[in-house]
C-alpha cells in the first residue's frame, strides 16, 4: 500500500456508540480524528476552522440540518473529502444527494476493512490527483489529445459523457462530469450548476443567473454565486 502523510478525518454522527467505534477503527490506522460531532450547525463551524483531509457524514442527522446540507455547506466551504455513511439507499434519498458535490458513500452496516479502505482509497486518489500535472488526455478522431488545463473553458454534463470547451474547439469525453474533473488538478475550476463546471481564469462577465466564459455562456443556480464571486475576488489578488 502506498504510504499516507497522518490524515486529518472529522466524523458527523448523531451515534454516538457508532462514531465511537469509527474513531478508534481510524486511529488504529494511523489516522487523527480531529472532532466527533452530531449536530449540523456545529459540525460545519469547526470543520470550516480545523479543514480537515476528509469528513464523514451520517445523512440523517438529529438536529436541524441534514447531512446532505452539511455536506453542501462544508464543500463551499473547505476542500475537503466527504463521504456520506448511512442506513438509508432508497430512491427518495439517492435523488437527494444527486447534485450534492461528495466523494464517497458507505452504506451501514458497514465492516471494520470496507471503512477503512474507502477512506484509503479516497485518500490516494486526491493525493494522486494533486500529484498530476496540470493537462489531462482526451479522444479526439482516435487520437490522444493532451490537453492543458489552462486551455479549458468549462465542462458540461451530456448524459454519460462529458463536454470540455475550448477557445478553439469542443471534445465529448466518454466519461459522467465528475469523473472528468476529479482528474484536473487545478483549483480554477468551479462547479457552478449541476450540469457546469468553469475556469473562473476564463470568467468574462457574470450575474447571479448566467456566466459568460469567452464566446459561452453557462447558468448558475443560486447556490453557487456567492462561492463564484468569493473565487473570482481571490483570483484577482
């Protein structure tokens, strides 16, 4: 196995029993557990303060906030791992968490060796992720395109597949939008609507409604804005 740096992991469990259980899996495997909380509010406001590697969240939280709002606030927030841990796989909660941004999802009852190497395996692909230089390789008529990440303009969700714009050109990408983007590297882009992620590099003009990237245009959902305006502020520092 390939040897971690000590990973920082937060848990969000109404259980206490349970996230006890969890806590002393993770310590045991060398990894430090930086706080046990069950209600959302709280859990958001240290999570944002530590900024853990990674958080893990039960869905179904006793207080006010679920887990899945949890986990939206926390990504807006804090880059971050989040992995949702739950006894619920119904519909109802899978169209929930949808277009919610999350890495991972263990579903309870759960074994000491399933916890453990999805925390692992999440772990080294962000690692790896961060590793790789900054161009991925696309198909284009048969041929292997490195492309720059530079060059990108945005992503657009088109069923199973993906579409990269460019200044110059279009390629569709045999692969769903977070597939795609969990393989740039660089913190420029932005998931601005379920369908969208941009370059904010490339950011022309923008309202609460709409994005203008070069020649583009891309909706943005509400929830979205105020993070686009914070990234585009610190860009310009």
């Amino acid at each position: 196995m390939e040897v971690l740096e000590k990973k920082r992991i937060y848990i969000v469990e109404d259980e206490f029993d349970l996230a006890e259980n969890i806590r002393d899996i993770l310590t045991h495997s060398n990894y430090e557990v930086i706080g046990i909380e069950s209600d959302g509010k709280i859990a958001i406001k240290q999570i944002i303060e530590k900024k853990p590697d990674m958080v893990l969240i039960d869905i179904k939280l006793a207080g006010s906030l679920s887990g899945i709002e949890v986990c939206s606030q926390v990504k807006q927030n804090v880059d971050t791992l989040a992995i949702f841990i739950t006894a619920h796989s119904d519909q109802e909660i899978l169209e929930k968490i949808v277009d919610v941004d999350y890495d991972s999802f263990i579903l309870k009852p759960f074994t000491k060796e399933t916890l453990k190497s999805n925390v692992y395996l999440n772990l080294v692909r962000k690692e790896n992720i961060v590793n790789k230089s900054n161009y991925i390789n696309v198909r284009d008529k048969g041929l292997i395109v490195p492309l720059q990440e530079s060059e990108i303009l945005m992503l657009k969700a088109d069923g199973l597949y993906t579409k990269i714009f460019t200044k110059d050109k279009q390629y569709m990408v045999r692969d769903i939008m977070k597939d795609v983007s969990q393989k740039l590297s660089s913190d420029c882009f932005l998931r601005i609507h379920k369908s969208y992620i941009i370059n904010v590099n490339h950011v022309t003009a923008y309202n609460s409604k709409e994005v203008n990237i070069d020649k583009y245009v891309a909706p943005i959902r509400r929830g979205f804005f105020r993070e686009l305006a914070k990234k585009l502020v610190m860009q310009m520092n």
